[in-house]
C-alpha cells in the first residue's frame, strides 16, 4: 500500500494573520503536523502545499520532500480545498512517477490530534466498506432538538423539524465535522468534487482533540491544551 500525506496551508489568514508559521509551543504550527505524519511511518513520502514562499520555506527546512507552490486561483477565500489536495497529489506524482494507492490529507491547524488518530482513520478507510474517511467529533448541539437555523422570514426553527422524534435517545449520532483528518483511496480521490460522499465514514475522536484554529481564542486554547498533553507526557 503506496500512501502520500498532504499538508495544505494558504498564506493569507485573516483570523490569525501568518497561523500556519506561527510558533506553537516552539515551533511553526505547521510543523507540528509534519512531524505527526513522519513520527506515525505510515506514509511513502510527504507534500506541503502552499502559495506562500515562506509556508514553503518552513516546510523544506522541516524536511519535507515534496513542496507544491499551489496555484493562487485555489489559494483564495472562497477556494475549496479539495482541489488543491487534488494539485498537490497530481503534482508529486508527475514528480516522482509513482501512482499513490491512497491519500491522507492532515490540516495543519489541527495539531491536537494523535499518531493514534491517523492510524485509525488510515485503518478505518482500509478495512473497505467506504468510498473515503473524515474525522469528527460528538455534536456539542443536535438539529433535532437544539440546533436552530434561521428561515427567509427571519424566524428560526429546528434544522431538522418534523422528524416525530421526541427522545434524544432516538435520534440518529450527530457530529462536528473537526476538518483534521481526510483519506482517500485512488478509486474515489480524483473522482470526488466534495468530501462528503455517500459513502463516507466517520472516523470518531474526541472534543479536545478537535479544535481547528481560526481565531486567536483558537490559538490561545490550542496551546493550553497542547501544554497540557505535554505535561501529562512528560509525568507518565
């Protein structure tokens, strides 16, 4: 089984300006998902796509081997990311000559995540049964009961309202999609406009592995968990 990680980082933020090379715990905060996809042996090699020079630089001196310059009609606001991955994974292969039998997408503002989480989303996907994994965790709302949403009129209503389900117990597991694992195998990658499919599986992780950085509150809860992980490391 051929596997290549991507790692996807656009330069422009607004929330967090510079997020992706900013120092977390001592180093850039993309590093910390190149270390994960290294530390984890699951992969034959790892590609770090980016419109940024310095996102680039950062990832060369990390020891990346494959550095994408993403195209900036992909690397706008409104880009979607499946696209760029799908760059990404085509540039490396014209590269390098290889045909990856699967693809493993990491997002670097996601580095709560563990060694075990990729493994087991890596292992959720190839034990067949789907046409590809994401990662998320228990819905902190369910459309069923808690989570409204606004209609034309300007009112608000359950998302989902005349189900007859009247008990939490009854209703179907809801999650929060974390954005922080993807895979793919090559049958559906490069077929796929949408990371959501039919046939997509969940890969489960918890609600303090899931927190994805878009605003320096973000940031800030981030690094207090990762130091304390950190701590808790270094106790056991």
């Amino acid at each position: 089984m051929l596997r290549l990680c991507t790692i996807c980082a656009r330069g422009g933020s607004k929330g967090v300006p510079n997020k992706n090379i900013r120092p977390l715990l001592g180093k850039p905060l993309i590093v910390h998902s190149i270390e994960q996809a290294r530390r984890s042996g699951l992969f034959a090699t790892l590609a770090v796509s980016s419109d940024s020079d310095e996102i680039l630089a950062v990832a060369g001196r990390a020891g990346v081997e494959h550095l994408v310059k993403r195209p900036d009609a992909m690397a706008s606001d409104r880009a979607a990311k499946l696209p760029a991955i799908q760059h990404c994974v085509t540039t490396v292969e014209q590269r390098t000559g290889m045909a990856f039998d699967l693809m493993v997408d990491l997002d670097a503002t996601a580095p709560l995540r563990t060694i075990e989480d990729i493994a087991g989303a890596v292992a959720l996907q190839e034990s067949g049964g789907c046409s590809n994994v994401i990662t998320g965790c228990p819905a902190h709302r369910s459309p069923y009961f808690n989570l409204v949403e606004a209609t034309p009129a300007g009112f608000v209503q359950l998302s989902k309202p005349g189900t007859g389900i009247v008990r939490r117990q009854d209703s179907p597991a809801c999650y929060d999609c974390n954005a922080s694992i993807y895979v793919w195998p090559r049958a559906t990658f490069f077929a796929s406009d949408s990371v959501l499919m039919p046939e997509t599986k969940l890969f489960e992780m918890p609600r303090e592995r899931s927190l994805d950085i878009d605003t320096e509150l973000d940031f800030a809860l981030v690094e207090f968990l990762m130091q304390r992980m950190s701590s808790g490391a270094h106790a056991a």
